[in-house]
C-alpha cells in the first residue's frame, strides 16, 4: 500500500520524486485538499490540488503505517530514498508486461500531457508542475509530432507509459 500511495501522489498531482520524499505531513491539508510543496525545484513553494482517488487511498495508508513526520518513512522515521522508489516502480512495470523504461519522472511527464490532452492551458499546467519557463512544460509532450497545439490535435498526445 505505501508504493501504491507513492506512485498515485505522483502521477496525480505531478511531483518531482524528491518532493514526494520531501512531503511532511503537516503540508497535507486533507480538509481543503491541496498540499504544500515546500522548497521545490528552484526554491519555490507552490500548493497543488490532492486527486479524490488519492484522499480515499491516503486515509488507508494513514492508518495503516502510521508515518510520525514525512508522508513516506524509511525505518526509524527517516525519509524513503528514490533508490527504493526506481527499485519497485521497475518490479511494478516488469509484473505489469510494461517493456518501456518508467521513471518516477515519466509519471510526472504523463500527468502533464494528460492534463494538456484535457484542454487544460499551458499557462496552468506550467503552475501545477512548479515550471518557471513555459517552454519546459511545452516540451514535457512530444512538441515535434504535434507542432499545432490546437486542443483537437493535443488530444492526440499519449502517456509516455
């Protein structure tokens, strides 16, 4: 259930590995749900709206594993590595016939074409991933095969997965 609930917080709000390590519990606000990322990429904090699918999923894991300080602990409280992220995402992908190679990151990639293939704006998805240029968000899905971003043609777009 703890990979489970590291994988759905990632693709369903778009962070980076080390925000998802990084994630302390107190940044969580279930009650308006969003959380806080803290001293992201660039030394920015940003809030990002929590997926309904994860809450139910988080309430589980919550009461389940019982974490003192960080959304994910390591043993004795410390905080998870991205070694063991890569680790089982890679035995996820192997058990589930996925022949390409998945990152955390690709999670992160596919959140963002997914919302981009949804009609949501460059401008607001550049927000939700933190991104201080929109350039980098343009890149994030395939830019050479779509060079017209007209929403009918971004629906063409495919999860990197």
């Amino acid at each position: 259930m703890k990979h489970r609930a590291i994988l759905v917080l990632t693709y369903s709000v778009g962070l980076r590995i080390r925000e998802v390590l990084s994630l302390q519990l107190h940044h969580i606000d279930i009650d308006r749900r969003q959380l806080l990322v803290k001293n992201a990429k660039g030394r920015k904090d940003r809030n990002v709206i929590l997926a309904e699918s994860f809450l139910r999923l988080f309430e589980n894991y919550f009461s389940t594993y019982a974490p003192k300080k960080y959304f994910v602990e390591g043993p004795i409280g410390s905080r998870y590595s991205a070694a063991s992220v890569r680790a089982f995402l890679k035995r996820s992908c192997e058990r589930a016939g996925i022949k390409k190679r998945v990152t955390p990151h690709t999670l992160r990639h596919s959140f963002a074409t997914h919302l981009m293939g949804n009609g949501v704006g460059l401008r607001h998805v550049q927000e939700i991933l933190g991104h201080a240029k929109p350039e980098t968000t343009d890149s994030k899905c395939a830019r050479d095969r779509y060079p017209k971003r007209s929403p009918r043609r971004f629906k063409m777009c495919r999860s990197e997965i």
